[in-house]
C-alpha cells in the first residue's frame, strides 16, 4: 500500500515534464516531416554553442570544417557508444539527421552577439538535461536488448555507456578543438582540470544511467540492491519509461543548475579556470594565428 501511494506521488509530480518530454518526441508531420522537436532544439544548441566558440577562435573555417566540426559535438557520444557495443550508428541509418542537423546548423544566422556559454547555462538546464536524458536512455536500452549475452547481461556497461552518450560530444570537441581554424589533438578540460566540476558530464551520464535502469528495471542488480532496503518492493519496473526519463531528467537539470551556479556565479578560481577553459583554448588559437 505504501509502495504503491509512493509511485502514484512520483508520477503525479513529474507528470508534466513527462507530457513535455512525449510532445517533444511526437514526430512534426507523420509524412512531410517526420522527425520531431528534440533533434532540432539539440541541434540549435550545440550551433549556438559551437558558433561562439568559433566566433571567439577567429571564425575563419570553411563550411565543411564548420559542418563537420558542429556534426562530430553533437552526435559524438552516439557515435562513440554504439562502436563501443558494435552497434550501427543511428545517424548513418538514414538522412534525416543529417538534413535535420546540417539544415539547422547552417540556417542558424551568424549574429555578431551570440549567446554566451553562461546565458545558455543559465536559460537551458531543463531542455539540455531533456535531450542529455533521451540519449543515455538509449544506451541503456541498447545495452539492455544487446545481441551479446556478456553485454545485456552486465550492469557496469550501462553505466559506462550512459557516461559516453552523455559526454562522448564534448570531449571529442575538445580534444580535437573542432571550433578552432586548424584541428589539433588536445586534452579533454576533465582531464585537464581533473576535477568533480570538470567531469560532470562524465559521472552525471553515469549517475542518471543508473537512475533510469533502476525506475526502469534494466537490470537485476537494481531488485537485489534496492530490495535491501525497501523489501516490499517489485521487480518490474517502478515508473513507465516516459516518467522514468521525466524524473532523470529532473534530476540531471538539478545537477546542471548546480554546474552553472558554481562555473560561472561563484568567483572561485578553480571554477573561474573551468569557465574559461573553452575560451582560453579558443583565444590562443587566434593569438597564434595573428
């Protein structure tokens, strides 16, 4: 009885995120355009974040490199998941990412003030946390349903995978500084700064990995732990996937508020250095280059 009252609290409390998250996930036209609002709203933030940080780098790369360099922040923790459990990359399945992505990258207009990384922080915790959630879920589910016994079966490989698909972008934008005129290897800013900060995107995708697995019951691990302590509780799944993903991503959209508040409201030194460590990479390119 109490089990129950406490499921039908946490779904009546997250059940307009929830409605949220399932009309951002209905496709905009069932036959001219059938590809819904969560693709474009990630593409047009990774666009006006990759756009300033070109802007600050000198803005002088061509379309392509500019494309490809937009493409590769954006889909890098999809990409790099599914080589990592073998699987075929979703955005190579078919052209509409790429039509989706490239067309809202390119129609994206090049204002001469873009919004700053603290304005988009600031503004966007829910949406990003949203979108961040949708793609750890997926990993999970792809581990979950894997062909590969060794990998359905593991509980750690969830985790790994929820860091990859939440952080796999940034870090490949980073350590090839793909917003800069010329491409060069450079180290990650979690490794550089190896700090809880830094890495939030790391451990965070892994937090919210486990959260999702355990509402949605992805593997038994979650029963035999959380039995320990709530032993009236069910093995099957303790919320539909739709609030399962509404309540991770409240959670995540908690953590983001706190990444913000600390990065760029706190005057802490070592938060200052994280700040600016995109813009410090961004501005040395172009002292070099001038």
């Amino acid at each position: 009885m109490q089990y129950t009252h406490m499921i039908s609290s946490f779904h009546s409390l997250i059940q307009p995120l929830s409605s949220f998250l399932e009309y951002l996930s209905i496709p905009i036209h069932p036959i001219y355009l059938p590809i819904s609002l969560l693709p474009f709203l990630h593409a047009a933030r990774i666009s006006i974040a990759y756009r300033s940080l070109n802007s600050q780098a000198g803005g002088e790369t061509t379309v392509m490199a500019n494309l490809a360099g937009f493409l590769l922040m954006a889909w890098g923790g999809s990409i790099w998941s599914h080589l990592f459990l073998s699987l075929p990359i979703p955005q190579m399945l078919s052209f509409k990412p790429l039509l989706a992505y490239g067309i809202t990258h390119l129609i994206i207009p090049d204002i001469s003030r873009l919004p700053t990384l603290k304005t988009l922080d600031s503004f966007l915790p829910l949406i990003d946390a949203l979108i961040r959630t949708t793609a750890i879920a997926a990993g999970v589910e792809a581990c979950r349903t894997h062909p590969v016994s060794a990998v359905s079966e593991s509980w750690a490989i969830q985790l790994f995978i929820g860091a990859i698909s939440s952080s796999g972008g940034g870090i490949s934008a980073q350590a090839l500084r793909v917003w800069e005129p010329n491409w060069c290897l450079a180290r990650p800013s979690f490794l550089q700064e190896g700090t809880m900060l830094a890495g939030t995107d790391v451990w965070s995708g892994a937090l919210i990995a486990a959260i999702y697995g355990a509402l949605t019951a992805s593997h038994p691990s979650y029963h035999h732990f959380l039995s320990k302590y709530f032993p009236y509780i069910s093995p099957k799944p303790i919320l539909p996937t739709v609030d399962a993903k509404a309540l991770s991503a409240f959670i995540l959209a908690v953590i983001y508020c706190w990444r913000t508040y600390q990065v760029h409201y706190i005057s802490k030194p070592k938060n200052k250095k994280i700040a600016l460590s995109f813009k410090r990479v961004a501005s040395n390119s172009k002292s070099k280059k001038e």
